[in-house]
C-alpha cells in the first residue's frame, strides 16, 4: 500500500516540496499563506499541541514499536512515537485484537495513555495525521483495566477541547531532539519562576525583592486579617467617609480610631487578633492617606501594617500603588514584586507588575522627568473617580495655561494629552499597558517584537504561556466552533432584551446575570460568519444604543429623528 498525504506548508516554516528534513505544520497552526506538497515519508517526530490534557502535548520521537510492551501489545504497531515527557503513545497500526477501526479500515492513528488505554482515534491511512475534530475520542475498553465497565466509567464525554486541534509533522530527527531540549528549558524556567525568580529572554535568573522581615517558610503563604475584623472595620465612621470619597476625613478617622474596633483592641487574651486589629488599621488608614495624596502619612502607616505581617497581601497591594502613586516607578517595581514573591495567583498582581514595569521604562526614556506619567501631570491616584479626574484637570490646566507665569504652550498641551488618554477607558488600559511603547524586532532582524506588557509578563509569570513553537494552536479550533455556531440554531431573543439597531443581525439574544446582553450569533458581515457577542447595555450613554459591528456588540448613536412638521394654516 502506497501512503501519501497532502501536508500544508507554512511559508514562514519552509514552501518546498517536503522531505526529510522538512517541518510541516498539518492541520491546523500558525497561520499565513498555506501551499500544498506531498509527503511520502514517515515522520521522524511530531509536535502535538492545543488540547486541554496537558500530557497529550508536546514533543513525540520515533520509536521502534518492538520496544512498547503495552501501547502495542494487543495490536500490530507499524509505526510509533513517544511523548518524551508524559510517555503517550502516537501510532500509526491496526486495531486491537478483536476489534475493528471506526473506518473499518485496516489501520488508524491512535493516541494511547500511559496505562495502554486507547484515548483517541483518528481513521485513515495517511502518514500524516490531521488536528482536531480529525480525533475522535476512543471508548474501548483498556486491556489493562480490570473489567469494561470501569473503564467506560471513566469516558471524558467526548470533550472536544480534549483533542489535539495542532499537529506538526518533523521530518529531521535533530529537529526533534532541538524542540524536546527547548520544551525542557521552558519547563525550567517555569520551575525557576515558581521557585520566586525573574527569568529574562537570555534565561538569566533574578531573585524577586521579598517583602522585608519574610522567611522562605512566608512564601507562597499570603496573610489575610480575620473576616468578622475586616466587617466590623467596614462598618466604621472611618469607612464611610471613604465611601463618600472624603479620604481626608477617612485618614484622621482612622488615626484617632483604631478605637473603630475597640471590641477587638482590648482582647489582650488574643494577641494575634490584637496585632490584626492594629495591622487593619494601619492599613486602612495609609490607603485613605494615599486617596488624599498625603504620601509620607501613607508610606508610615503601610509600614507599620507590613511590619507586623510582612505577607499581609492587601497591605502589599497598597504599597506598590502607593509608590506608583507618589512617583516612585523603581520602588513600585519592587513592591509588586514583593507581592508576586508572596502570592503570585492573587489577582490584580499581573497588572501591578505590568504597570510598575511600564512606568520604570517610561521614567527611563524620559529621562527622569515626570512628564512621563499621565497620572503624576494630572495629580491623580491610579484609581481615581470621575469628579477626582475632572477636578484635576480644572486645577491643572489653570496651573499649565500660557497666560499663566509658571504656563506654557508645551505643558498646557501635555495636561489636554494626559486627560484625553486617561479620560477614555480603553485608551487609559492600552497606557497602563504600554500598548504605546517601542516593540522592537525579534532575534532575526525583520520580525516586530512582542508587545512590552507580554514580554513583562513572560519574565515574571512564564507559566502564563504556553510552549508553541510553531504558533497559535487554537486556529483550526475556532474555525470549527465557528462552524458549529453557525449550524447550530438560536434561541428565541428574551423578552427583555433592549433595543437597538443590533436586533436585525444578531439572534439568539437574552439578558444574563450582571446585567449582560448576550447574543448567540451576530453576522459579521463576511461569507456568513457569525459570532457570540456580549454587551452591557448600561455602559451606553443616553443618545446611545446597541449595535452590532461585525459580530461585536458595541454602543453606537441612536438614528437622529426628525421633529414632524407642523401643518400651514391653509392646509388645516
């Protein structure tokens, strides 16, 4: 029997006629012009990747079948691979004894677990396999399960996030041995970062700052005060001035009212409550310090807070924004890097190491200057409120006005840039982000690097990102749920739903909890595609309503009306 295969080749990876040596993404990955070639070889590798099982991705070696006592022990195994990692088994053979192929064919490709138990199927008799929904989950039984009924017990319900939606032929057996090194050093920096690590582009590691008076037995181990504490605190005078953004009050509050929780203050008998009540306060009042811009107050108050509990994660929080706040971009670096050390899966970190690395380059390429910061010309906090916002804009355009004698053109232009960007949320997100800042190239020269915010977080959180040499993994994935989507029908639009001009091409809609607009499917506009969209309709303005722009829900100008025209006398 002759065996060949259509392979797509990506231009980036390699557009000839493909032979040994030849990597050939199949079925699904990075995208780019595709170009057909024929592949007559059998591969020295694969690369696997998109499924949610975690052991069934990676890098699969040739190996000789003789050698898998229990992956090919019940079947005829022509050709087979090993996840060097998880020990899976992709094989090219003939079904297990007694059984037949789902094609009835005389040979399948087969994903086979590290217990010999069959988990997917893929018909044919290519020698390449495809991606995706080429798979189908395997319910035979395992010969190594104790009876048929337990091992059907176990099915996985035909998950199709399960299946291998990226699979990558190699045709250079040194190819593979490289992509299985790199798969182990991705691996490694992960385990350094977990380990409380920075791990740069180079593979360099920095230890993280810990938080001062930490042990290595704190990490990993962020303090938290009692609840009934924190309630009887959220319930106080102090607290309420906060609410209603009198931060001035809340900080005074709160420095002469530890007394706020007087019925924990006087428990001598509990030391630890003692020290929490003590702590919470602190806390609490550097936070009102900090809304209020008295920075020196904040910065004591939060070090008395961290003193006593050099974990305590809110109190961590608090410090890092109170050094962006205050101009301090390398202290803010620090601190949010005090908070990853202690608690890396605690959320809102990323976003405090992201901003703190975007201001530290800002800084940098400013020169020192604080002109560099948005929030530093206005004089607002990182979380400031509208009414906060306007404000400061007020003061700080009569400060920067050229008829002022401290003005002038350039900083009264500065404070209009700096109010446009943080006056529009998703332009004051992309700053925070330093969507703005210079990408660079890659190691070759010609390809744009990544953006700033990514290559942050790939050094401090690289379990973030998976290892996908070979691209987005997911492509052939979202065609198929695009397809599913559009056969599938919609349900009736709920009773509730609002109006707008969305209702002519979107179906499926129905307000969720949160007050969500979801729509099933909304037309895109091109070669009938459609896509799930989601909306909350509050978030439009009065002369605003719901509208759809290529498959996305957004808020657009409701349709002018014309007032009706009044009649002329003669015509009454």
């Amino acid at each position: 029997m002759q065996l060949q295969a259509l392979a797509l080749l990506f231009s980036g990876v390699g557009a000839q006629l493909v032979g040994p040596g030849g990597v050939v993404p199949y079925g699904g990955g990075g995208g780019g012009p595709r170009r057909v070639g024929t592949v007559r070889d059998w591969a020295q590798g694969f690369f696997v990747a998109g499924s949610t099982l975690d052991d069934l991705n990676g890098v699969y070696a040739l190996v000789d079948p003789n050698t898998l006592r229990r992956a090919c022990r019940t079947r005829r195994c022509k050709v087979a691979y090993r996840n060097e990692e998880s020990d899976w088994i992709l094989a090219f053979a003939g079904p297990p004894v007694g059984l037949k192929t789902k094609s009835g064919k005389e040979t399948e490709w087969v994903f086979i677990d590290q217990s010999g138990k069959d988990r997917f199927e893929h018909a044919g008799d290519t020698v390449i396999p495809g991606a995706g929904d080429s798979w189908s989950h395997s319910h035979r039984p395992s010969p190594y399960e104790r009876t048929a009924a337990e091992d059907m017990a176990s099915g996985d319900d035909d998950n199709v996030d399960e299946l291998p939606w990226q699979v990558i032929y190699i045709g250079d057996r040194n190819m593979v041995w490289n992509l299985v090194n790199q798969r182990r050093h991705h691996n490694a920096v992960i385990r350094n970062a977990l380990a409380g690590n920075a791990v740069s582009e180079f593979g360099s590691l920095q230890a993280l700052a810990a938080p001062d008076g930490a042990t290595a037995q704190d990490s990993r181990e962020p303090l938290a005060p009692p609840a009934d504490l924190v309630a009887k605190a959220d319930a106080s005078e102090a607290a309420r001035f906060a609410a209603s953004g009198d931060y001035g009050k809340c900080a005074d509050a709160w420095k002469a009212g530890k007394y706020a929780i007087q019925p924990f203050w006087n428990r001598a008998e509990d030391a630890e409550v003692v020290k929490w009540a003590s702590a919470l306060a602190s806390l609490r009042r550097g936070e009102c310090c900090r809304r209020s811009r008295r920075f020196d107050e904040a910065r004591d108050s939060l070090r008395e807070a961290l003193a006593l509990f050099p974990t305590y994660g809110a109190a961590l929080v608090a410090d890092a924004a109170l050094a962006l706040d205050s101009g301090r971009a390398s202290d803010a670096l620090r601190n949010a890097e005090r908070l990853a050390w202690t608690d890396r899966t605690r959320d809102g970190v990323r976003d405090a190491v992201v901003f703190a690395a975007v201001d530290v380059e800002r800084r940098r390429l400013a020169g020192g200057n604080e002109s560099h910061n948005h929030y530093l010309v206005l004089g607002v906090t990182r979380d400031f409120g509208s009414d906060e916002l306007r404000k400061a804009f007020r003061a700080a355009s009569r400060s920067a006005h050229p008829d002022k004698n401290d003005g002038s053109t350039a900083a009264f232009e500065r404070v209009s840039a700096a109010h446009d960007c943080l006056g529009d949320p998703e332009k004051r997100k992309a700053y925070d982000r330093g969507d703005d800042l210079d990408r660079g190239f890659e190691r070759d020269g010609t390809t744009q690097g990544m953006p700033f915010s990514e290559r942050v977080l790939r050094r401090y959180f690289p379990e973030d990102f998976k290892y996908e040499p070979f691209g987005d993994p997911f492509e052939r994935k979202r065609d198929y749920e695009r397809e599913k989507r559009r056969k599938t029908p919609a349900r009736p639009n709920g009773a509730t739903i609002p109006p707008g001009s969305y209702l002519g091409s979107c179906e499926g809609c129905d307000m969720e909890p949160g007050g969500v607009l979801l729509c099933q499917k909304c037309q895109t506009g091109f070669r009938g595609q459609v896509e799930e969209a989601s909306i909350e309709p509050s978030a439009c303005a009065d002369d605003e309503h719901v509208g759809n722009r290529h498959g996305a829900l957004i808020c657009e100008k409701k349709p002018e009306v014309e007032a009706p025209t009044l009649p002329r006398g003669d015509e009454l």
